[in-house]
C-alpha cells in the first residue's frame, strides 16, 4: 500500500491574505471606505438641513424683527375746547359727540406748528403732506385720551402719536428716495422732512408693544396693526383643546391598551385612529364646519369652535404617543403588582401611568404645538374675519369673535402694504417663541417626571 502525497496549493489559488495584522486587506479597505462614504452622506444631508434652517431663520428674523420697532411723532397739540367741547360743562355725553374725525384738524394744526417751528424750508411740502405723515390711527388715539380726561381740555399736552406706514418704512430702510418718488403714498419731500424731524428730535423708532397687545388695523394703518386679538385667541384656543384633548385621549389610550379586550372590533378602532393621524387638517375644517357651526349653531370664528376643530385633529396624536407610552413600561412592573396582589386598576394607575407620564405629557404638549399653528381648519370655520374688539373672560369670551396667530399671518400675508409683510414676518416670530416654549415646557416636564427601572 502506498501513501498517497498530497498536491501542493499553488500560490495562485491560496486566498489573499495579510502578510500581517496591522496591515488591511483587500475587503476590509472597501469596507471601510464605504463606512466613510456612509458617515460623508450622513454629514452631507445635516449640513444641508442646518444651512436651510439658519436661511429659514435668517429670512424670518431679518424681514420680521423690524415689526417690534416703530417710529413715533412726538409733538404739542392743544385740546381746542371751541372743538371739543363747545358747550364748556365738560359733560362726557357732550365730548362724546365729537367722532374721530372732528380730532384730525387739531393733529395736522399742531403737526404744521412744529414744521414751522423748525424752520424747515423744504420746497414743494405742502400742509396736506405734513398732517399724512402722521398715521390715522393718531384721531382715535387723540379722542381716548380726552374721554378718559376730560379736564385737559383747554390745555396743551405732548403725544407720540405713530408714523406713517411709509415714514416708519423709510428709517427701516424699506422706503428709498428713489422708491418715493414712483409711490402715489408717499413723496420725497416727505421723507427729507422725516430727516429734519429726526434731527430736531421731534421723530424717533423706539420699541413697539402694541404690535403685541394692540388689534388688527385697516389696509390705510398697517403701522397700528398687532396681535393681541390673534395672541388672546390662540390662547383661548389652546385651553379648549388642553382641557378637552388630555383627559379624552388619555383616557381612550388607556382603555384601548390596558383594558379593551382584543378582538376585531379594537382592531378596527386601532386602524381609524391610525388613519385620522394622517388626514389633513382642512377635512377636520370641513367636519367642524358641518357638525359645530351649520348643526350645532355655535357661533363663527369663536374659540370654542376652533379649539373643538383642533380637539379632534390633536386627539389622534395624544392616544398613539400615549399608548407608546404605556407600552415602553416594562411587564415585568405589571407582573409584580400583580403578584403581589394589585388589581388591575391599581396596576395600571400606581404603577404604569406614573412611568408612562413623561412620555404622555411630551405626546400632549407636542400635540398642542402642532395645534398651534394649524391654519386650514380655522380659515373654514370664519376665523379669517377681521377682529378688532378682544374677547371677554372665559367663558363668554369663548364664544366671542376672535382669530388665531396663524391666520393673522394669512391675513397679513394677502394685504398689498408691504409694511403687513413685514408684521406677518413679526408674527412668525412669535408664533415660533410659543412653539420653543411649548417643546421647552415639553422636555422639562419629561425630565420632571421621568423614572428609571
């Protein structure tokens, strides 16, 4: 018998490998190389998004900002009691009589006494365009004054009465010599004697509050428009759904997850839910149209219609992220309860929901955020009118009109003044503080809240 001699393995056929192990091979370089192409794109796309962010941001802030500034005519008018009060009893009844109007020729009197005053010689400035510098807001703000101090009539006070949209626009570099000269609103002449008025003092920009706390304005004042209406609203709005949204969906949350029993009927909620997550909010604006204002006749572009509208497009989102919730919490913690002789009830509200509170509390403020800025619905329900008068104390004020931050940016958005532009800007703004606020609010809770097992 012979021994058989094994054929030697040509070089050729042997695999590749290392001469050592601080040297890669062939495959484990291409490996490498596509992990770092990997980590490339992953780099690539965050870069991306950041630069479109801070774009986003910077074209918000830099159109928006301005909006919190607004430029003021400090000047001395007197309360002409010949015009104001010609019956001289200082009666409120008799003051009253005196419209809006009947104030305008004491503003442009005293509006030429200061140009005079200054000496300005500015030729082709006629009287009628130094009293249009002065918005039309400056009568009513005039006529309150001396309703709620009848006593200065007679007198000669100091006011700070605003601008002109398109003065105020020309010290935020929005109007140009250039640009007046081809705009029917506004004449050179007017923005040189702007400059003279800033120099002498007389015309300042300061900071604004009452694009904050004051009302909407007409397309002839866009620089006494603001958002306290549409800032009162959303506020209304978002205590209707806080109040009627948490309890309900974690409610259904609770029972659909702990309770229900599973069968074809929770499998055919489990789906509804699922599916009313993903349809858009305008046939939410539709079905509240249909069932809130045209069956139940509760009253158009009321709080308490839009917070029920958003209700229904935030309760979806508050049961899936509930019932995540619930289901993160491990068994273990259900079988010790119990184990140790809990009974259902007592496991699920001693021992789950405390765990499962971080997550809901995030679910519902994030809900609410979402809510916040939704503007389809609203638009359908009446929410676009335009609002001037602030709604009461809840709960009557529920049921007045009132519009929302995000319709008030639509509405400012459709206005032809550029100066609504650059308020809608604003109100992005502030409507982007709320949401920080409302996430901020969101990751404190969770970290309040939050317990490790």
């Amino acid at each position: 018998m012979t021994d058989a001699s094994a054929s030697p393995v040509s070089p050729a056929a042997a695999p590749s490998a290392p001469s050592s192990l601080y040297e890669q091979s062939s495959r484990t370089k291409k490996r490498n190389a596509s992990e770092k192409r990997f980590r490339a794109y992953g780099l690539t796309a965050i870069a991306v998004g950041l630069m479109s962010l801070v774009v986003l941001l910077i074209s918000i802030l830099g159109n928006g900002l301005p909006s919190f500034k607004q430029t003021y005519i400090v000047m001395d008018v007197e309360l002409r009691a010949d015009v104001l009060d010609k019956n001289g009893n200082r009666d409120p009844a008799d003051i009253a009589k005196v419209m809006t109007f009947g104030y305008t020729p004491l503003i442009k009197q005293a509006a030429q006494a200061m140009v005079q005053e200054m000496g300005s010689d500015i030729e082709g400035l006629t009287d009628k365009m130094i009293g249009d510098m002065i918005s039309k807001e400056a009568a009513g703000q005039l006529r309150n004054y001396v309703m709620k101090n009848p006593d200065m009539i007679g007198t000669t006070q100091q006011f700070k009465f605003l601008a002109n949209g398109r003065i105020d626009g020309y010290f935020k570099g929005r109007v140009t010599m250039e640009s007046a000269a081809l705009d029917g609103n506004v004449t050179p002449e007017q923005l040189m004697a702007a400059d003279e008025m800033a120099a002498a003092g007389y015309m300042t920009t300061a900071i604004n509050p009452g694009f904050l706390t004051a009302p909407d304005a007409s397309d002839q004042r866009p620089e006494a428009a603001g958002l306290g209406v549409a800032i009162l609203g959303s506020v209304y709005m978002m205590l209707v759904v806080l109040v009627l949204a948490l309890p309900i969906g974690v409610a259904a949350s609770i029972y659909l997850e702990e309770f229900a029993p599973k069968n074809w009927v929770t499998d055919v909620i489990e789906v509804n839910i699922s599916n009313l997550a993903a349809v858009p909010s305008i046939v939410f604006g539709i079905l509240g149209l249909a069932i809130f204002i045209n069956f139940a006749h509760l009253p158009q572009s009321a709080p308490v219609v839009g917070g029920l509208v958003l209700t229904l497009m935030t309760l979806p989102t508050i049961i899936i992220s509930t019932r995540a919730s619930l289901k993160s919490v491990p068994p273990s913690i259900k079988d010790a309860a119990l184990g140790v002789g809990a009974s259902k009830m007592q496991t699920v509200f001693h021992h789950v929901l405390p765990l499962a509170m971080p997550g809901i509390l995030t679910g519902a403020i994030i809900g609410l955020a979402q809510a916040l800025g939704e503007t389809a619905p609203l638009l359908l329900i009446g929410m676009v009118a335009f609002v001037r008068e602030y709604p009461g104390m809840p709960p009557e004020g529920l049921f007045d009109p009132s519009t929302a931050l995000p319709v008030q940016v639509y509405n400012w958005t459709q206005r032809s003044d550029p100066a609504f532009f650059e308020r809608a800007s604003g109100a992005i703004i502030v409507l982007l503080v709320m949401l920080v606020l409302m996430n901020l609010v969101a990751i404190i809770l969770r970290r309040r809240f939050e317990r490790r097992w």
